[in-house]
C-alpha cells in the first residue's frame, strides 16, 4: 500500500522546511510506503531551490515546478494527475492541515467503510469575524441554489481512495472549485472535525477580495440558479407592469384620471434599466467561463521536475 501526499507550495520557503520535518516524522512512525509531491506554483521565493535540496536527500520526494502561478486548484489538479498513490492526500504547506491526522484518517480509510476522509475546521477561532460572516452566508447561499453538498469549514486538506482520485482527475474543467468537485464525484466521505491552528510561517496568499472572487466562481461553476433566477424575474416583472397597464387604463376609462408623475416613470426606467445590465452581467459570467472552458488551455505547465513520467502540460 503506497500513501501519496499532495503539497501545493507558492512562497513556502518558512513553511516548508517545518512541514517536511514533522511530516516525515509521522510517516515514519507508521512504518508504510510514501511519495511526496511537491508542487511549486510559480514561486518568487526560494522554495524550488528548497525543493530541489530535498528531493535530492529524500528520494520520496517528487517536485514539479510550475512555470508561472497557476493558483492552488491548478496545483491540486497537477498533485491529482501524478499522484501513483493508493491513497492519495491534499495538504498545505502551512502547517494549518495537521500531518498528525494522517494515521487517524488512514485509520478509518483502512475499515472500508469509507472512500474518502476530510478535515473540517471544529470552529472558526482566530479569524476575523466579518471573514466568518461571509463565510458562513457563503455557504448557506451555495447549498441553497446548488445540487452538490458543499460543507462549511471544510478544508481541502483529504485522505482518498484511488478510485476517488479517478474520478477528480477525470473531471478535466478549467474553471476548477475544488470543495464543490469533491462534493460532485459522490463517495461516502467521513468528517473529522479539528482545532483550527494558525500558519506556523510565512502569510496567507488569500485576501478578502480573491476569498470573495473564490465565491463568486464557486457559485457559478455548481449552480445555474442565478441564471433562471433571471427569468422568473423577468417574467414577474412583466406581469406585474401589465397588471399596472390594466389599471391605469381602466382608472383611465372610468373615473377619466390622466397619469400624473413624470420622475416617478424616469425612476421606473431607470431601476428597470439596472436590472437588465445586471442580469446581462450575470449572463456575462456564464458566457465568460463557458469562452475559457471551450478553448482548453492546460491547467498547469511544468517547467521542472525530478519526476521520471511526470506529466508536464494537462
Ligand atoms: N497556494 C498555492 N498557490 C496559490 C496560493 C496558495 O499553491 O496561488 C498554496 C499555499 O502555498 C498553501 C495552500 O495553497 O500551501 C493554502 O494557502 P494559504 O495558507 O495561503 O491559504 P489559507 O490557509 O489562508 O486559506
Ligand atoms: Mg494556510
């Protein structure tokens, strides 16, 4: 049985020594056969550097080094594809995704009973309340008008089985939302709840507008809601200004009562008008991400490796 762990790493050269060291420390003390896969998004630090020194120490080291930053997902995805593993784990370089889990959750992998285990945060303690304001309506927002059950607080951070990987590397979009896809491919997923811990070093690549731009493509990549919510509400719309019509030509007729209010129809116009441009711009996004998935750039481009059969461009 061979274990492979996944290591996106951009700008991880504080980290990446501390990871290395406890996590050759865990699997150590549990005595089965490892490969670690080191992915190096494009960084501007010294973290290929690091990575070529340990890959020259260790032989169970494998690293690719991206040719520019191609972002986490990508870097997942390159892990997915070159992963030789029966079990296969997504980590960060940060230390945020404990490697002391790893024997619990091969643990449980190990029962059958299971095909996958994640991590999900037990609390969000040390984040920034609005972050976790956000965060939380994010989630009941995607849940909501989405068929694939995406959790809160879940982390990348998974333990799978082969045929589990199978499936994700098949799933070859390049508009890639990881916790949506894991959700997509099925599988019985166990949820093993841990302590958030802060990043041992370095600082985090995620600010709140790539977080809010994250979410953004995450709802439209698993659902369509936003675009038939556009229909029904131009549909209720235009029934409820012929319902309007009705009544002010009756009023008319009846009671002979000309319209009175120029501003309040330049108002309606110009709410109306605001509509349809945002509802355009909601077309807009579709349209943009189905132009970037039917030119089928690759997802990645490795410009270095030590690997023997690494797949280079996917
Ligand atoms: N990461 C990456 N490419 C990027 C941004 C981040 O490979 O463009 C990696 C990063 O090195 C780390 C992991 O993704 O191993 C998670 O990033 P980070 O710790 O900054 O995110 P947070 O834990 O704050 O959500
Ligand atoms: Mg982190």
């Amino acid at each position: 049985m061979k274990l492979s762990l996944i290591v996106p790493c951009y700008n991880e050269q504080q980290a990446l020594p501390i990871f290395y060291k406890e996590v050759t420390a865990v699997m150590g003390a549990m005595d089965c056969e490892y490969e670690l896969l080191l992915i190096n998004d494009g960084s501007r630090d010294g973290t290929l550097e690091l990575m070529r020194s340990l890959a020259q120490q260790d032989e169970r080291v494998v690293y690719l080094s991206f040719s520019r930053n191609f972002g986490k997902e990508a870097a997942m995805y390159a892990g997915f594809c070159n992963a030789t593993g029966d079990y296969v784990a997504v980590m960060d370089a940060d230390m945020q995704d404990p490697p002391s889990l790893l024997p619990k959750m091969l643990e449980i992998l190990a029962t059958g009973d299971y095909d996958s285990v994640a991590a999900c945060r037990a609390d969000r303690a040390g984040e920034p309340p609005v972050r976790s304001w956000f965060s939380k309506q994010f989630y009941r927002l995607i849940n909501a008008i989405s068929d694939t059950d995406i959790v809160s607080g879940a982390r990348d951070f998974r333990l799978m089985r082969r045929e589990m990987v199978d499936a994700i590397v098949a799933m070859c979009e390049y508009n890639r939302f990881s916790k949506g896809i894991f959700g997509w491919v099925g599988f019985r997923t166990y949820w093993l709840p841990f302590e958030n811990v802060e990043r041992v070093a370095g600082e985090t690549k995620w600010s709140f507008w790539r977080l809010f731009k994250y979410a953004i493509d995450g709802i439209i990549n698993f659902s369509q809601a936003p675009l038939s919510f556009a229909s029904w509400f131009g549909i209720g719309m235009t029934a409820f200004a012929f319902f309007m019509l009705c009544f002010i030509v009756l009023r008319k007729l009846i009671f002979g009562d000309p319209v009175a209010g120029w501003a309040s129809t330049i108002c309606v116009i110009v709410f109306i008008g605001g509509l349809q441009m945002f509802f355009l711009g909601v077309i807009g996004q579709y349209l943009a991400k189905t132009y970037l998935e039917t030119k089928r750039r690759p997802h990645y481009i490795v410009s270095e490796t030590n690997g023997g059969d690494v797949k280079k461009i996917r």
